[in-house]
C-alpha cells in the first residue's frame, strides 16, 4: 500500500504522517503528478488558504492529477482546506476556481459565532455513509461547504449552524475536520478508507 | 455544537516539564512525551507545550521534544516558546505541532501575526498574552512576565486579532501557579471582546475553577499543575464538568 500525501510547502503535515504510520501504513509526501497517479491512496491536506493552495496546485500540475483519479473513482481523501479545495470555488478566494470535483461552494460561519471553529464538535452521520460513523471530530476552520453534492452521502455538524462535516462516495472522502488529530474515533475512519477502497 | 477545551499545559526547559509561581521558581515535574501520551490516554482535547528555555541549546531541545511529543499524539499539538519569525513556526510546525503560540514577538512586532496568518492560515496562530492586574485593568508583560509594556489588554489583543490571530491564549500573571483560580473578569472581558475563541490559564486548580472559568465566558481552559501533581486525572474533571453541566468530549 502507497499513500501519498499531497506536499502542501506549508510544512504542518506531521501529524498526518504520524498518523499513517502508527496504522502501519507507509505515506510519503509528494509535489509530483506522477505519483499522485500511481500511489494507492492520495491525501489532499490543508491548512492555508484557499487561493495559494490552488495556485499551488496548478503550478505543480497537480491539480490535473488529482481531478483524473476522482473522475477514476481512485481513493482520494480530503481534509479541511483539502476538502474545500475540490469544490467549485470559495467566499475566500472569489474568482479563484477550485478542482470543481465537488458541486458545492465554499461559504464562511456567520460572524455570531466563535470564528475560526477550534475545538471538537459531533459529527451525525447519514445510515448510508460506508466510513464517516458518529462520534466527536477535531475541526479547525472558519469556512465550510455549502451543501452536500448531490449523489454524495454527507455527514454534519453544528456551530450555531448545521455545516457540512464530511462528505463521501466510493473511495473519495472528503472531511472538514482534522481525522489525524480526532483521537482514537479519527484513527478509526483512516483505517476503515485504507480498509475499504 | 462546539464542545469546551481541557488542555493540560506542559511548561517545558531542556527537556523536561517544569512548573513554578508566576512563572518563577520552576521545578521539575517529569517528561513531556509520557506526561503527554498520559493526559491524552486520560481525554485531553489538546496538548499546549510551551518552552521556557532561556538559552539557543534548550530551543534544540525543543524541536526533539515536539517531534518525540507528537508521536505519540493523535489530538492538536501546539507549541509556544521563542518563536519569533515564520521560519521558527515552520521549524515548529515541520516537527509536529499544529498551532504555533507567539507572545513577545508579536508585541515588538504585530506584523509577525499577519505573516503567519497568511502562511499557516489563522487557525494555526495562537496569540499568547500575559496580563499582569486585577480588577479590571490589565497591562500586557512579556519576556516570561519579566517586562511591562504599557499596553493595555484588550486593545493589545484586539489589534493582535486585527493583525491574524486566530486565538487567544490568556494568562494571568498573577494568579499562574497560585491556586487561587482563574482571574473571571478577565475572561470575560476578553472573551466579549473578541470573535477567536479564548483559552484561559493561570491559577486553575479545582474542578470549581475550570468550571467558573467556562461560565465566564473561555472556550477552553488550560491548567498545569492540578494534573501534574496528580491530584485530578483529565477523566475525573471532565466527568466533574460534564455534571455540571459544560459541554465536554467524554
């Protein structure tokens, strides 16, 4: 099993890495297309912004490696701005496209709210979701999706508002919270994408 | 909904986790990666790892603390200590935290704030400000609590937010290491002040103390020696708050 991790230049994906290897799995991190084509599994992260994360993307080319292996329904995992990042754009970053793979916009908490949301939230998870199951999640984000896309299963949480927790189908995931930092319940949901897909 | 922080606090120097009264007197109070892995087993949400070595050798030491830390941790890291530019938060972040505490610097130089915000996004970018006063009127200190800079709390810790702050962690100079609980009207006046979420430390020590604090208006409260010395497990007072009635991860 190959995981790669997308190389985001930000520098904060150890805890990701850590994660990965205490399930055994062996994760590297990568700015290379053509890993992203060959690796097993590929973990977009995030944290940043919306609008450099994309131009880095797209002046690595990777931005064309990770749309075929969704349009392949190749296991591709998102996380936090990973997870916006494939959407069609964002209230972050006006006029920047995203990926597009995902038919939903990126929209900010409203400001009544504790803004960015730090801290552990319940995610409620949909009967049909295969591998986002309910428990307490690890988020750090002041933006979120607007909707579940349509033919994807989701899974929410609520800070003031019900806001987009995760959204899956087949091998791709995508989650707004953080799974390498949400304990014992996020380790969990890692192992059952690497166990599924 | 959003649930309250319980985040036990290791003050680290060379190596070790120390603890003192305002923030003097330190004395050593065990290894940071089995305190860490201990207070995780236990439900902590999050672990803060703050290095108050005075020397460039001791800042070595704490990138091997962070990286031998975040081995054994599968909840939020972060770290404070000396970091006084974007290359000491990469360093930092690189190593296995995932917030990045700044005090002093940012002081001296509020532009620090805005260039980490713009780098690691604002959610990584923990302002840590150390308020020396009671009543209702705060001076920020920095330097360990060592200089006074005229600043008053909250207008500090407004522009800090102006400038990217993306939370605010809250001392009390003089009630840190005393025991004698958190300073209530400084939560709340910064917790009402501001839109990041506020963790508040320095003088909590019962379950009583945690709680009031969380009444007044903190998203997280943080506190050092009531765990080290054993006297509560992080369970024991989560399940004390729960009682009470605070939303807390169980």
């Amino acid at each position: 099993m190959k995981v790669a991790i997308v190389n985001t230049g930000i520098g904060n994906t150890a805890s990701l890495l850590v994660a990965c290897a205490r399930l055994g799995v062996t994760a590297e991190l990568t700015e290379r297309p053509e890993t992203i084509r060959a690796a097993s599994f590929v973990i977009l992260p995030g944290v940043g912004a919306f609008g450099p994360g994309m131009a880095k993307l797209r002046e690595t080319g990777l931005d064309e490696a990770i749309v075929e292996r969704a349009a392949a329904d190749r296991p591709l995992l998102g996380i936090c701005l990973g997870l916006q990042l494939m959407a069609c754009e964002s209230a972050e970053a006006p006029g920047v496209p995203g990926l597009g793979l995902l038919e939903a916009v990126v929209v900010p908490f409203r400001a009544r709210v504790r803004v960015p949301q730090l801290g552990w939230n319940r995610v409620t998870s949909d009967p049909r979701a295969q591998l986002v199951v309910e428990g307490d999640a690890y988020f750090a984000n002041s933006y979120h999706l607007d909707q579940v896309p349509a033919g994807m299963t989701g899974a929410w949480s609520t800070h003031e508002i019900p806001f987009v927790a995760a959204i899956e189908r087949g091998a791709l995931l995508g989650c707004q919270f953080h799974p390498e930092l949400s304990g014992a319940w996020g380790a969990a949901l890692l192992q059952r994408w690497f166990d599924r897909c | 909904m959003l649930m309250r922080r319980v985040i036990p606090c290791l003050d680290t120097r060379d190596g070790r986790v120390v603890k003192g009264v305002r923030f003097r007197e330190l004395r050593d109070a065990g290894a940071p990666v089995e305190l860490a892995a201990r207070y995780a087993d236990q439900g902590a949400d999050e672990v803060v790892l703050l290095d108050v070595s005075a020397t460039p050798e001791g800042r070595g030491n704490a990138l091997a603390t962070v990286r031998a830390v975040r081995r054994v941790l599968s909840i939020p890291l972060t770290v404070g200590g000396g970091v006084r530019n974007v290359d000491d938060a990469e360093r930092l972040l690189s190593a296995g935290a995932d917030k990045v505490g700044v005090n002093s610097a940012a002081v001296e130089r509020p532009e620090l704030l805005t260039e980490l915000a713009e780098r690691f996004g604002r959610q990584c970018v923990t302002l840590a400000v150390d308020a020396l006063g009671g009543g209702s009127d705060w001076e920020v200190v920095t330097r360990s609590g060592t200089t006074r800079t005229g600043r008053r709390v909250l207008d500090w810790i407004r522009a800090g937010c102006a400038h990217g702050a993306g939370e605010i962690l809250l001392t009390s100079i003089d009630r840190d290491g005393t025991r004698a609980g958190y300073d209530l009207e400084l939560i709340a006046a910064v917790a009402d002040g501001v839109a990041v979420p506020v963790v508040a430390s320095g003088g909590g020590a019962t379950v009583a103390h945690l709680t009031a604090a969380l009444s007044a208006g903190a998203d997280a409260v943080l506190a050092a020696s009531m765990f080290h010395e054993g006297e509560f497990t992080v369970a024991d007072v989560k399940r004390e708050l729960a009682h009470a009635g605070v939303a807390v991860r169980r």
